[in-house]
C-alpha cells in the first residue's frame, strides 16, 4: 500500500478513468457525494458481493438469504428505535455556517473549513432516516422511510423464515442491499454516501446465562469476519485495527460493539462493524406488533426470545478498501494486485496485430472458449486496439490478472503468451491447457 497523501486522489482519478466509478449525474454538474459504478466497478463490486453470499450464506448449513423491500412500515423503524434514536450530533460553524457531526470533529478548534475561530452552535441531534410519501398526497399519514440498514427485515422476517427453513437456533439469516442516510458530512468518495450498499447478517443464538455464552458466538464472528479480511479481500492484518467501542458510545440496541477499522489514506476509520443486540429487536418488534416472535426449542419445547449477534460489512467501504490496498505504481506503469477472484476481468484477450485476419479469428476463438464454454472463467476482456504495450497498461489498471496474446508463433504451435500481472513474465502455454492454467491460479 502506498503511504503517499495523494493516493485518495490518485484512486478517484483511475476510477474514473478506467471504469470503476463515475460521479453521479456528472454531465449536469454532478450531484454532491453520489457515485456511480462504471463497466468495472460494477464487476469488482459484485463479485464481493457473491463471494460474501456465497462464502457467508450459500456454503454455510446454518445460514439462510432473504432479499426484503427498501420501504418498510414505519412502525417498523417506531419499534426498531430508529425514529427516536437514530441520530447524529449537528453542530454549524458560526462564521461560514457549514455544518459538522460534533463527535467527528473537535469544536474546540478552528473551523476546518474557513480557518477562523468563530466557535460552533448548540449541538442538535438530526435524524438521519430519509422521508419520502407513499401515494399522492404528501401528508403526515403517508410518510415512509427508506431503510437505514438492512437489518430490521431480518428481524421482522424472522417468523416467516423459521416457519419455512426449517432451521434450529443457533442459525442466521443473510442480506445485501442498498440502505439509506441522510449524512450530514458524507465525503471520501465511496467511503460516506447517502446512499449504500451492506451486507448483514443477523445471527440468532440461545437466551445466554453467562457472558461466555454469547461471546463464544461473538468470537466465531469476529473470526469470521477477520478471515474475510485476509483471505477473501487479500487486506494485510497490519492495516486493520479492531476498536472495543467504550460503553458509552454504543449504539442503543448493543451491548458489545467491535468496529474493524481500516487504514485508508485518509485516516483510520470503520470498515466493518460487528455486535451483540442482544433481544433487543426482537423483543421490541414482538411488543409493537402484537405477534409472538419466540422461538420454540424442538428438543425441550421451551418458548424464548434468541439473542443476536450481529456482523456488518459495507460493500462500498469493500471496495473502497480492496481499490487502496492493491494499488501500486511502478516506475513504467500502475496496477491493481487485486486478489484474482475479485479482478473484474479474469483475463484478457488479444491479436498481436489487428490486421491480420488469422491472428484474429484464433484470438476470438479462444476469447469465445474462456469466456463462454460450460468451463467458462468469467469475465474476459477482448482489446484489439493501440499496441500490445497500451494494452498491458490498460489491463493492469484494472487488474485483470492474465494477458493472453495470440502471436505467429501460436499460428504454427497452437501456444499463446500469457503474461502475467504482477511478475511480468509471459510463459508460452498451450492453447488447449489455457483454461486450466488461468483457472489453477486463479481459483
Ligand atoms: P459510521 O460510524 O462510519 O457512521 P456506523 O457505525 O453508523 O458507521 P453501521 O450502522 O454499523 O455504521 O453500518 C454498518 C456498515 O455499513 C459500516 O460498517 C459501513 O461499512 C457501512 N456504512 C455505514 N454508513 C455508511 C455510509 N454512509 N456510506 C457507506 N457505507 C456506510
């Protein structure tokens, strides 16, 4: 990872550069802190997406998905706390009225923006649930919310999935998707938007009598989540920090709370987040809606409340932290070392020559082949443009691991070069062994 204090600014340049992320409605003059992903961000994001689906719910006997509405009731978010509670400090500055969360900056100091000493108002809690109307007219009685977290559904759904999974506590159901605040500094890029996306799961354990009972859940996740980290974001355990949250600023549904923190150019700050909610969802949602949300033990017959533990990861924060964790400059080019199951782009394809019609058609065949067949890799990039030098360049800013070149030599021998990302070196392999040399080492 680079140390370098532009590098935030370096990423947001390749990005749009290369596809990964555009500011939102840019050709009007882009729209303050929304972004939108390009042709390959949205390849890196998903894939993120469907290891995490995949590693955290589809491998996994205890686990289960659910896919719920971005609008709930709003009674749901009167049980969950969130119209009461879910709020930031708001402090303005005095002299330049621009607004700031308190608990994010010191307000003993000088407004970071215009320099001058003119002090901060009265703090002021500001909810960050974003309003809209359900149907035409714009009355009290229809407002609605967008969700803030995904998680509420999980806890709402809970009658309806154990009636139809069949599953025995301890298990968890999963969820991706978009949530929405109305941030009151939203800012370093994908880091703190409006708008964005999580991956949760709400895991529900028996009703602890001990402390030891519920930590053992929590320290599965915790494991979990750092293994993650490592093995699937290919993050050094050096640039993660985990951060006990004191008990005082713990959010009004946890007992324990752990944010994973990661070092991003800007600073230190959360990436992932992991705690115990203990009944507190269900036992609220049971109250307010009047129906029994307990749980029935098949073995004893014993009706409780289970305990939750919740992980959370934020897919944009993800990205965020794969993007500056595998950048790297040389001095002839700049590269993404992404791990290979995230790279947008399997591998690439080219002719050594667009003009020489032979070179291209066994190029399009074996592009066909790795890309289509049963076997098929995933993504893979074609470029017949510029030279075979710009294209290396171009695929190593998106960090497709493999460039597969068809030469003369492969007219005569049936091989192919196959250069590779990070070391350079461009073994000759054949054609017929392609598949399975790109795929040993990427999967
Ligand atoms: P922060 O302290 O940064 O505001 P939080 O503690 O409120 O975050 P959680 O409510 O725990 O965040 O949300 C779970 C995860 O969702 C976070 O760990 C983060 O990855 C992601 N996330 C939260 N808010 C945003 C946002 N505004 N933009 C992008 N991702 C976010």
């Amino acid at each position: 990872m680079s140390n370098e204090k532009d590098l935030m600014e370096k990423i947001v340049s390749l990005c749009k550069r290369r596809g990964f992320v555009f500011p939102g409605s840019e050709i009007y003059g882009g729209f303050a802190n929304s972004w939108n992903y390009g042709p390959v961000g949205v390849e890196l994001k998903n894939n993120i997406k469907q290891l995490w689906w995949k590693r955290f719910v589809q491998q996994r006997s205890d686990m289960v998905g659910i896919d719920a509405a971005l609008i709930m009731k709003p009674a749901v978010w009167e049980a969950s706390g969130h119209l009461k509670n879910f709020s930031d400090p708001l402090v303005e500055c005095k002299n330049c009225h621009t607004r700031f969360r308190a608990d994010k900056i010191d307000i003993t100091k000088p407004c970071e923006i215009c320099g001058k000493a003119a002090g901060f108002t009265e703090a002021k809690m500001f909810n960050l649930m974003f309003k809209t109307f359900i149907g035409p007219a714009e009355e009290q009685a229809n407002i609605a919310y967008f969700r803030p977290e995904t998680a509420q559904a999980m806890f709402v759904d809970f009658k309806n999935v154990l009636d139809t999974s069949r599953k025995t506590i301890p298990f968890g159901i999963g969820q991706i998707g978009k949530a929405f605040r109305n941030e009151i500094t939203p800012g370093n890029f994908i880091f703190r938007t409006r708008e964005f996306e999580q991956m949760e799961i709400e895991y529900f354990i028996p009703v602890p009598k001990s402390d030891e009972e519920w930590n053992k859940y929590f320290e599965m996740w915790r494991g979990n989540m750092l293994s993650w980290i490592k093995d699937d974001l290919g993050i050094l355990p050096e640039h993660i920090h985990e951060l006990e949250v004191p008990k005082e600023e713990l959010a009004h549904y946890s007992k324990r709370t752990i944010d994973f923190e990661y070092h991003f150019p800007f600073g230190v700050d959360e990436l992932y987040g992991l705690a115990y909610r203990t009944d507190f969802d269900l036992k609220n949602h049971s109250e307010k809606s009047g129906q029994d949300l307990r749980y029935t033990d098949p073995q004893t017959g014993e009706k409780y409340l289970p305990h939750v533990i919740e992980p959370t990861w934020g897919v944009d924060r993800s990205v965020l932290a794969v993007l500056c964790e595998s950048y790297r400059e040389e001095a002839d080019r700049v590269y993404l070392s992404l791990p290979p199951k995230l790279a947008p782009y399997k591998a690439a394809v080219f002719p050594l020559l667009k003009n020489k019609p032979e070179l291209v058609k066994k190029a399009k065949e074996i592009h066909l082949a790795l890309s289509t067949s049963n076997l098929a890799l995933g993504p893979i990039a074609w470029d017949d443009r510029g030279n075979v030098g710009k294209r290396y360049y171009s695929q190593d800013e998106i960090g497709t691991p493999f460039c597969v070149t068809v030469d003369f030599q492969s007219l005569e021998d049936n091989t192919v070069t196959v250069r590779n990302r990070d070391t350079k070196e461009q073994p000759r392999v054949g054609a017929g062994e392609l598949r399975d040399y790109i795929s040993k080492q990427i999967y």
